[in-house]
C-alpha cells in the first residue's frame, strides 16, 4: 500500500507489511474497494499496491472481463502480491515496478485506488492530478488518507528518535504536513474538488490495532514510514530500541482513517 523504495534493497518489507495485512491493510483495502463501486469488466489501478491488499478484491469484484493494474516500488512487494494472485487464479492482475508519475496506462481507467499512497508521491498535488489524468470521464478516484490524531502518539515518538540519530527533522516534518492536508473530512473534500473531482464523498473509519513490540517494529519496516529511519544499522537498532522503550509494551494504535471517492468530470 504505502510506497516503498525501489527495488529489492529491503526484501523484508513485504514480510513486516504482511503481519499487519489482517488487522489494517487489508480492512482498508476492502473498504476501499467498495466505496469505489468497483462493477463487473471495470479497468482498474491501484497505485502502491503493496501486497494487494485492495489489488485482490477489486480484481474479484471486476470479474474476468475487468483487469487490475497493481503499482509499486517494492519488488518483494510485488512478488507476495503476485503469489497471491496465482493462489486464487486471479489472472486478470497485472503487476508491475513503476512509480504512478511515470506510468502510462494504453487506456484510461474506469476506476484508480489509492490506499494511503498518496504520501509516497514525488510530489502531492502534481502527483494527485496525475491520477485523475489516467482516469476516463466519469471514472472514479477512491483514496484513503489517515484522520486527524491517527499515528499518534506513534509517529511522532519515531520521528524523534530518528531525528536523536541524526537523520534530517524536515522528512518527518514534509510527511507530518501531508498527513495535515488530508486528515479531515473538509480538507481531504476540498483537496479532490481542487483537482476536479465531482460528487466527492468522504467517509470516517475509526479504527484501532493493538500492537505488540514486534508488530509496532513491523508497521515501520513496512510501510512508508521506514523512510524516516537512518541508514546506519546500529542507528536503526537504537531508534528501533527507543521506540518500544517510549511505547512500553502492547500498545493501541490509532489508525483512524478517512475513505475519500469523487469522480471526474464526464
């Protein structure tokens, strides 16, 4: 989902976004999928795809006459999401290593999915504009972000302990401000409207995930958040150390989220 760095330079990426596919990937991703209304023969994207948490209910709800289009820059990503594609005969997926700026569908989609990738974009509103691009008139945009008080206290305890290691504060700051943009209902409408979209709808999830040490450690490693971590690997194990330390066992997560569907102008 989140987009991750390019390539195989972190295999494990996809194992850390698996563990914690059951209980908040894939809940969004089905959500997703439904407030999108993804029908029968429907041309699909879904932009960081990760390990098809949306990517394998809208190819099942498109049907055989449809197809899925599945983005990211993570090929472990890409490898579990394919995997899992051939486990359910899915043959309609199509997976492929691209950044969504540089890709060019031969034919415009009826529907594009975004779960929570519009943060890994080069550039967020160039980046969004991009997306609405590939859709046809009257196709849809469905997007979830993250509402306003999810990650925290998460996300700032880790940009914190980033930061003690040396690593630039402006990457936690760049990524806190996105998340700002987008994270309630008015903002998040006012954004889609900004770039076209009609009829745009946003909708409230509330939701919370227990964490365990190693499932928190996980939510890092596999998602757009390992981005703020050093490079050094001792420094990765002080940060990865402090965390937990600030977190003191099974915590809640907060990922309350907002699902977001508008459509382009026919």
């Amino acid at each position: 989902m989140p987009l991750t760095p390019t390539g195989s330079a972190f295999r494990e990426d996809a194992e850390h976004f698996e563990r914690l596919a059951p209980s908040l990937w894939n809940p969004v991703g089905n959500a997703l999928v439904a407030a999108a209304e993804v029908g029968l023969g429907d041309r699909v994207l879904d932009v960081g795809c990760g390990t098809g948490a949306a990517t394998i209910p809208a190819a099942q709800t498109a049907g055989p006459d449809g197809y899925v289009d599945g983005l990211d820059r993570s090929d472990a990503m890409l490898e579990a999401a394919g995997a899992k594609a051939r486990t359910l005969n899915l043959d309609t997926i199509r997976l492929h290593a691209a950044d969504p700026m540089q890709w060019d569908p031969a034919e415009p989609y009826d529907v594009v999915l975004a779960a929570y990738a519009v943060y890994g974009l080069a550039e967020l509103d160039a980046g969004a504009a991009r997306l609405v691009a590939m859709l046809r008139a009257g196709g849809t945009l469905a997007l979830s972000t993250w509402a306003d008080g999810a990650l925290v206290p998460f996300g700032p305890l880790l940009a914190e302990a980033c930061t003690a290691e040396g690593v630039d504060p402006g990457l936690a700051r760049e990524l806190a401000d996105r998340i700002g943009r987008l994270n309630t209902p008015d903002r998040l409408r006012n954004w889609l409207e900004g770039l076209g979209l009609e009829q745009v709808q946003v909708q409230a999830v509330p939701a919370t995930v227990q964490l365990t040490p190693d499932l928190a450690w996980s939510l890092v490693l596999g998602s757009d958040l390992r981005r703020l971590l050093p490079e050094d690997p001792a420094a990765v194990e002080r940060v990865r150390s402090r965390l937990l330390g600030e977190l003191g066992g099974e915590s809640a997560f907060n990922a309350d989220s907002l699902l977001a569907v508008g459509r382009r102008a026919a």
